[in-house]
C-alpha cells in the first residue's frame, strides 16, 4: 500500500516536470515573484482580538488539518506539522530563532507569542526560501505588524478585555503608539490567567496558569529608504500547572531583545538583523502539589534550566533585470543550555540533565527566481550550515558519583561529545500558471538538520538518556500541488513524500538513526459568494519506520475540517467542524504510543460584531456539544502505571471586548 501511495506520488511529479517546460499560458508580466520578504515588515493588519482568552496564539493554527496541537497543560502547547514534531519545527518570532529552556518542552518555543500583539502565524512545509534556514519537518514564522496610523492621526492602540468560563479565564492586553508611518514608539502589554479546566466528563484537568508581558518597539525610516527597528520584551509565566507529569512549572522567565537595520542599494536592498533571546525556567514537584514521599521523607526535586540565544543575520536581495530575483546572505547563531536536576531536601544535584550544552552555527546561502517566459517560473537555491556542539559539563558527576560521559558510554559505547556537522542543503521549485487562475507548482528539495540538544546530551539519571553519536538528518522531499480558482469556487489538492535518511528516533527514552518515510495529501475546496462561505481542508499523514516496517510513533490520524461563515456588515458567524479518524498505527514499544486514539468531531461556534465605530464583540463556543476528546499526538503522561492522554477542554465560552483607535 505505501509502495502503490510513493509511485503515484512520483509518477504525478514525472508527469509534472514533463509538461511544465511547454507552458503556452500567458499571464501578467508584472506579477510578483515567488518569494518576498515579509520578516518584521507584513503589511498585514494582525486582528488583535482574534487570540482573545486563548492560552497561547498558537491555539489559532488548530484550524490547519496539516497542524496538530500536542497539550500537556493549560499552557505549553506544541505544534505537529505533517507528522513532524519538536526539534524538527522551527520557530520564528519576527526573524528571531528561540529556544525553549525545559528538556521536557514545557516552555516550547510556540509559548513565546506574544498575546497582546497578535502575530500574523505563517506555516511553511517546504523550502521556499532558504534564508531563515532549511525546512527539515517545518516552520512557524510569526510576523508581527507595524502600528496603522490612520487619517493622519498620530496616536494608535487597543485595549481588549475578555474572559471565559470553562477555567474562569481572565485576560486583560493592550497597546498604544505614536507616530506615523515613518516613525513610532509603541508600548503592548498584557495579563492573562486561568485556573484548572474541566473536560467533557466534567472531570478536572490540571491546566492553571498566569502570564503577564511588557513589550517595547520602534521604528524609523528615513527618505533615503534607510530603516532601524528595535523591539524589547519581557515575559513571566508563574505557576504554570501539568497533569500526570512529575513536576509543575513556578516560573519561566523570557527577556527577548531584537535590532534590525536595512536600506535600499542598487536594485534592492540589504538587511541586517541581531538577536538575544534569555529563558530561565524552573520545575519542581512540590511548589505546586504534594511531593511523593519516600521512607518518611518527601522527595523534593526541582529542576532549574536555561538557555541563551544570541544571533545575526545579514541579506542583501537584489533584482536582476525585470524578471529574475536573486539573495544572498550570511547568518551565526550561538546557544548555550545548563539544566540541573537536584534533590532539594539532600541538597544534591541528581543529574546534569543539559550539562553545559554549547552549540555555535554559521550558514551562508544563495537563491534564484526566475521567470523564464510568462506564465512559467522557476527557483533554486544552496545553503550551507556548520554546527559546532559540546557538552563542557558532561564529566560532572551527580547522586551516586555518575557523570552525563558515564551514560553516554553505557548507552552508546561513546565518550565524545563534541559534534561537528556540515550540513549542505538545498531547493528547486517551479510553478507553472497553465490557466489565468490555475497554477501547478513542484518543489523538490534536500535539507539537514543536527540533532537538538535533547536529541544528543539529555542526561536524567539511566531514565532518559541523549546519543552524542547521533548523524544528522536528511530530508528528501518532493511536493507536488494544483491551485485553482473558477467563479465562487477555489481548490488545492497536495501530493508530499519526504524520505528521511538518519531519522532521529527517540524510543524508551533513548536515541537512535533509522531510515523513515512520510506521505501525505491534503486537500482544500473553498466556496464564497461575498456573504457567505465555506471551506473543506483534509489532511493525511503516513509515516513508516523502514528499518523495522512498522510505524512511526506520534503520526496525527486523517483531519478533517469543515467551516461555514456568514458575513455582513462587519458582523461574522461561523460554525467549525473538527475530525479526526482512529489512529490504530502505532509505534507502541516506543513508549511514546502507549495506546490507539478514537477519533473525534468537535463543533465550535464563533462570531464577531461591532459595536461601535472603534468597538467589537469577539465571541466562541468551543465544543458545543461538550465532547471529551484528545488529539492523538498530545503527550501521554503517566499516572502510577498507566499512561493517559490530556484531554481538551469541555465546552467552554470565550468572549473578549476589544477597542481600537
């Protein structure tokens, strides 16, 4: 069956490179290239309410069938593209990489968001562009828009208020600027919190939280085209709770800092960017809840983590002629993480659990587009990357005198924890405009990834033990997908096949290379006659361990959503239907499938409506009708003996009031 599924997947993309070199159709001369930059400067409105009484913005993503939302908490949520998960999704906070300083993600980069701005969420899946890096499972670029001015006044913001029931959530966020569009200084901030949420069966999931944010930006051009931005940010999450896990988060502290100067030069311009991202975070397992206690005495353990980010990058993107685009650019990016886990009645360190992880990398890349005639354009580029990693602290022994080398050695029969990786990737892409409203585009393309710092140097106790022997992973992927638009209607079917060489496996908690494979389809067919409208997306994932013909553990089951919305006058109604299938394929020795999932459909309803001129209603009934429900790649944690998955909330209604001027 996954043999029939890979040649039909090949067969449509032969046929596709076949044909698109005798395109005869004509379109306009003047349309854009397939690339352009939109990092820190879309021109795109964020709506601000649209993330109002969510936990996190990233909970917006959730109506992409390609995109699933892993829970452990209230907070926390990890996102899943096409089967892809954790170390292989990348994310970008206005072209700034950040890391998460929890070995076991409480804290993943997706939690970093910001909630009083809103950021415009992109989801990539394919090398398009190699400047932000190669796309190995794929990335989440969140770009977050400059302040509107309008009709010349001099002063912008908002102030949303909301609230929910389901957890009695509070949020409270706003923003105010000055300025026009050559100059502003805007300061954003807010406050939200919740307490434990109960499920479809009315039962109590840990899932209580606070977090509060402070942001700062700016920005000024001049007539020259010259432009300097800067952004500072702070954010403090406290007594952020988690189900069925050994340990609750008290405190996860984020101090981003962000400088970016670019100009016009020749026939385009160059950018030049700097970054620090700094995450202090703690874990324990008795701030929160009652410590398990052993031979009389409680077993206090705390975990006290962080990790520094520092990094720039440097472009210059230049147009060669009318038809032809072209970038080049140059970026470093340096990581440190320390993680200790200590046995605060002893007064101990158990184990290194990050022990003084350090990784440096330097990456160059080039790409072009071109269109070659009308109607047919085509793209490459080349990125080079090198990647230095160590662990300095591995020879520091914890309880009982074992070193991170120790289990390293036992494990892997390896005491070298320096990594060096050249990773040399790459793209081609073509799209052919076969119709005035109708394209096929062809991506094909080959990216490594080094293995994350969990991957190669985790060390908690014998439990859970990194492979600094570990190779990089290679992506080889193809996709092939036809859009099209015709009266009311519009559609895109997709074909994905990405064959992995030294896939990462992580099973019973150790690592190991195999040899992978996933398929995929998606589908969308929208229909919209300016007051109402409809979408159906699907989305179906396939992935195989070829080493042992069995599955991959933690591959999302078919998704499939339908939505219906009304609109005028500025008010919007919309019903969201949410489907999964069954997932019986299953990895269950890997300790990370302990069981089948049963599919799901969840109804959600939600509206918008203004007011006032400067004054809309933002509301949603989220599972209507009171489902209890999991998706199957949320992560399973263990109670006792038994592993169960975090349920979603039950229904639950949100509602936010949101002013702007």
């Amino acid at each position: 069956m996954a043999k029939n599924y890979l040649a039909r997947c090949i067969s449509l993309a032969l046929a596709g490179c076949a044909i698109t070199p005798i395109a005869h159709a004509q379109a306009d001369a003047g349309d854009a290239l397939l690339i352009r930059v939109t990092e820190g400067r879309s021109a795109e409105t964020a709506r601000l309410s649209e993330a109002a009484v969510q936990s996190e913005p990233v909970e917006r993503l959730s109506s992409n069938p390609s995109v699933s939302l892993s829970r452990m908490g209230g907070r926390g949520l990890d996102p899943v593209i096409r089967g892809q998960n954790e170390e292989r999704v990348d994310v970008l906070l206005d072209g700034m990489r950040v890391e998460g300083a929890c070995p076991s993600r409480m804290d993943p980069p997706t939690s970093r968001l910001s909630t009083s701005l809103a950021p415009v969420l992109e989801v990539r899946t394919d090398n398009r562009t190699l400047r932000w890096g190669p796309v190995a499972g794929g990335q989440i670029v969140a770009t977050t828009a400059a302040p509107a001015f309008a009709d010349g006044n001099l002063t912008a913001g908002h102030l949303t208020l909301g609230a929910s029931d389901n957890g009695e959530g509070r949020l409270v966020n706003g923003s105010a600027a000055v300025g026009n569009d050559r100059a502003y200084l805007r300061m954003a901030g807010g406050h939200d919190e919740a307490d434990d949420y109960e499920d479809g069966d009315g039962r109590e999931v840990r899932s209580s939280y606070e977090n509060a944010e402070g942001r700062v930006d700016t920005a000024w051009t001049a007539a020259s085209g010259l432009f300097i931005k800067a952004m500072a940010s702070r954010q403090q999450e406290r007594d952020v709770k988690f189900p069925g896990r050994g340990m609750d988060a008290p405190e996860t502290d984020t101090d981003l800092y962000r400088l970016e100067v670019g100009a016009p030069v020749a026939d385009g311009g160059w950018n030049l960017m700097t970054w620090q991202a700094d995450v202090d975070h703690v874990m324990d397992n008795f701030s929160l809840r009652e410590p398990p206690v052993k031979m009389g005495m409680p077993m206090k353990m705390l975990t006290d983590s962080e990790t520094r980010t520092r990094g720039v990058r440097l472009t210059l993107d230049q147009s060669a002629g009318q038809y032809s685009d072209w970038a080049v650019g140059v970026d470093y990016e340096s990581n440190d993480w320390d993680a200790a886990l200590n046995n605060v009645g002893q007064g101990v360190v158990v184990s290194y659990m990050w022990p003084g992880v350090e990784r440096d990398r330097v990456g160059v890349f080039f790409e072009q587009f071109t269109r070659v005639r009308p109607g047919l354009q085509l793209g490459g580029g080349l990125r080079y990357d090198r990647v230095d990693m160590d662990a300095t602290r591995a020879d520091l022994p914890g309880m009982g005198g074992f070193t991170a080398l120790d289990r390293y050695e036992s494990e892997y029969q390896t005491s070298n924890t320096e990594a060096i990786d050249d990773n040399i990737s790459g793209f081609v892409s073509g799209e052919w405009r076969y119709a005035p409203s109708r394209s096929l585009d062809v991506v094909a393309s080959h990216s490594v990834r080094s293995p994350g710092v969990t991957e190669r140097y985790v060390n908690k106790t014998d439990a859970w033990v990194g492979n600094p022997g570990l190779d990089t992973e290679k992506h080889n992927k193809l996709e092939i997908s036809l859009s099209g638009r015709e009266g009311s209607w519009n559609w895109r079917p997709a074909l994905w096949v990405d064959q992995v060489d030294d896939y990462v496996l992580r099973s019973q908690d150790r690592y190991t290379n195999i040899d992978a494979r996933l398929l995929g389809v998606e589908g969308e067919l929208g229909w919209s006659n300016g007051t109402w409208n409809a979408s159906s997306k699907l989305a179906s994932v396939r992935g195989e361990n070829r080493d042992a013909d069995k599955p991959l553990p933690r591959i999302p089951p078919v998704q499939f959503i339908q939505t219906v919305a009304w609109t005028h006058q500025g008010h919007t109604l919309e019903a969201e239907w949410a489907l999964a299938r069954r997932q019986d394929r299953i990895d269950e020795e890997s300790g990370l499938d302990p069981g089948t999932s049963p599919g799901y459909g969840v109804l959600n309803l939600s509206g918008t409506h203004p007011l006032m001129a400067n004054l809309n209603l933002t509301w949603a009934l989220d599972n209507v009708f009171d489902k209890t429900w999991a998706p199957h790649v949320s992560k399973s944690d263990a109670l006792g003996q038994e592993f169960f998955k975090v349920n979603e909330p039950g229904r639950t209604v949100r509602a936010a009031l949101t002013a702007r001027w």
